[in-house]
C-alpha cells in the first residue's frame, strides 16, 4: 500500500525523498542548522527544489559549511564563488552567507546556536494538526519574533516567511499534515 503524504512532495522522487527523510525531522547539531539557514535564504525567490538539486554543490563551494572558514572569507572567494555553477550565482546571497557565518559566530560565543534557537520552543517541536495545505500559514508571529531577532544578530536573508520555511525544514515545527505518513500521529515519537 502507498504511504500518504503531503501534496508538496508528490510527483518528484527528490522531494519525496526530503518529505521522507528530512523535512520536519528535529535538528540538534549547529552546524547542520547553520547549512540548513543558508540554504534557506538561498532559495529566496527560487523553489527549494532548485536549492535541494545544488544542495552537494553548496556543501563543496562553502567547506562543508564550515562557519569558522566563511566568516574569513574575502573578494577573492566571493569572486570564486560568483563563477561556481554548483550554486546560486548571486553576489547578495553569498555575500550574506558570510555575515551569517559570523553573526551564527557571533551567537556561539554565549550560546551553542542550536540552543539558541531551540529555546525559542522549549527544546520540543511544535505539532500542528492541519489537514490541508491551505490551512498551513507562511509565517507567524514566532517566525517573525525569531526573524527579528537573527536581524538584530547581524543575520541577513531571514525574513519571516523564510524562518518560518526553516522551522519546518529543521523541525522547530512539525507541519506534515493530519494523513501524512510522517505526522507524530502516525509514526509514534522521533527516535
């Protein structure tokens, strides 16, 4: 029998297999959470399809990630990564990417940032119970309250409504919908 799952995600193997895998799943580790942010702004404007196909691409060009490595990034490696056809070629976005590799520095000295962010939810996901796409909203008050917040850090390309996307991506929020094979409802508590 098929497994249900949110529309989203139909009709494409790729996304099909982030909605199984990944998307809604609690993230703990900061520096998966930091990849998942600049991925995130990234696709501004684009689907995140386009950012999950480059996905690999983004991890070569930036170092894995590697928040300490960005943040002492100069010209010459925006310069580098303006000619990189793995990813975005957009001088904003990866000129963002390194002040938020050292706002998410920044936050690290005090505070590892996946607890940082954690707090804003009392280290456990919020469960939502929509059974439509319609019903699910594109930001909220909390997306907006950490939005303004990561601005506040130095952060860049974390509007609400991307925040909001990031919340569901990294599990802050579970928004699979009420039939979703993935929703807490049916699967029992994340392991």
């Amino acid at each position: 029998m098929e497994k249900k799952r949110c529309p989203w995600c139909l009709g494409n193997p790729d996304y099909q297999k982030y909605h199984d895998a990944e998307w809604g799943k609690p993230l703990k580790k900061s520096q998966r959470l930091f990849e998942l942010l600049i991925l995130e702004g990234a696709q501004a404007g684009l689907s995140w399809l386009t950012i999950l196909k480059r996905r690999e691409g983004y991890r070569r060009a930036f170092n894995g990630f590697d928040p300490e490595r960005i943040a002492r990034y100069t010209a010459k490696d925006v310069a580098r990564l303006l000619a990189d056809p793995g990813i975005i070629r957009n001088r904003r976005k990866i000129e963002s990417t390194i002040e938020n590799a050292r706002a998410f520095l920044r936050i690290e000295e005090n505070v590892s940032f996946s607890t940082w962010l954690w707090n804003w939810v009392d280290g456990k996901p919020i469960i939502n119970h929509f059974k439509t796409m319609r019903q699910i909203p594109a930001s909220t008050g909390l997306s907006e309250r950490i939005s303004a917040a990561l601005k506040k850090q130095g952060f860049s390309f974390v509007g609400p409504t991307i925040v909001y996307a990031y919340m569901q991506s990294a599990g802050l929020v579970n928004d699979h919908l009420l039939s979703c094979f993935r929703h807490p409802e049916n699967t029992g508590p994340e392991r």
